[in-house]
C-alpha cells in the first residue's frame, strides 16, 4: 500500500530520530528512504524534522514526505533497496520479526546552516526527542515550529 504526495498536507510535522549516518545520507540527497519497523501514518507531503542521534544530538535538517509504503519486507527490499542506504544484512536484522515494515520516501532535503543542538533546544522547553519518531507537539521549542514555517 503507497501513499503518494503531490502538494504540501496540513499534517502536523513529524520529528524523526536518525543514527548520524543516516541523517547525513539524507541530507546529502545518497539516501531518500527511511525504513521503519511500524506503520507511519503521516501523509505525503508533511514536513520531516531530521533530528541526528548520539553523539550528533542536533536537529540538522528537514525533509518532505512524498510517500508511504507499508509491506512484507521481501516486498520492501525489491522495491527500495537501492534507496535505503543499508546492506541487505543490516536491512534484515534490523526487520527481523516484523511481518511488515514501511518505508518512507523524501526529498527535498535542506540541512540547517547551525544545527539545533539538544541542549539549545531545551533552553526554550523542556524537550526529549523521540527513540524513533513523533509527531511536533505544541510544548515542542519555539525554533522547531519555526523552522517548519520557514523551511531550513
């Protein structure tokens, strides 16, 4: 099942947490899906905080959903592996025990000029970025909400 974009959405943003190689794959345009273990339900078209783990810690950029695939991860593999920016291995273990993944497509990535750092970030909120993704909240920081106003 694929979910396609073709103009901006009212969706809330979602703020993803990404391993810093991955978030740089991104950013750099080398990797334009993101795979994840559950169902996302955000639309094509919602705008993606990109928020680089340990030892990163920043959010460092923004991406645009342009759509969303949930299948058997053969399925998956066939349709995306060469979008994905991972081995077949780390693909494999990483849905190992899933009987379906999604995979998200991106583009339009911008990279932050300065990179919001965490400890920045909760100077304006109290902030915990998510192990894997969440919706922005309206107690998030000022400057994330901003940032999807404005783009990068």
């Amino acid at each position: 099942m694929t979910k396609q974009a073709s103009e901006r959405t009212d969706e809330r943003p979602l703020l993803m947490s990404l391993r810093p190689r991955f978030a740089q794959a991104i950013l750099d345009g080398s990797k334009t899906v993101e795979l994840r273990r559950t169902r996302v339900s955000a639309q094509p078209g919602t705008t993606i905080i990109i928020y680089a783990s340990a030892p990163i810690m920043s959010v460092v950029g923004v991406a645009r959903l342009t759509s969303v695939h949930t299948d058997t991860p053969t399925r998956l593999w066939r349709r995306h592996r060469k979008n994905l920016a991972l081995s077949r291995a780390e693909f494999d273990n990483y849905l190992a025990g899933v009987e379906a993944g999604t995979c998200l497509t991106l583009d339009s990535p911008q990279r932050l000029h300065t990179p919001y750092e965490l400890a920045w970030l909760r100077d304006y909120a109290a902030f915990r970025p998510p192990q894997s993704y969440r919706y922005l909240a309206e107690h998030d920081p000022e400057p994330l909400h901003t940032l999807v106003a404005t783009g990068a």
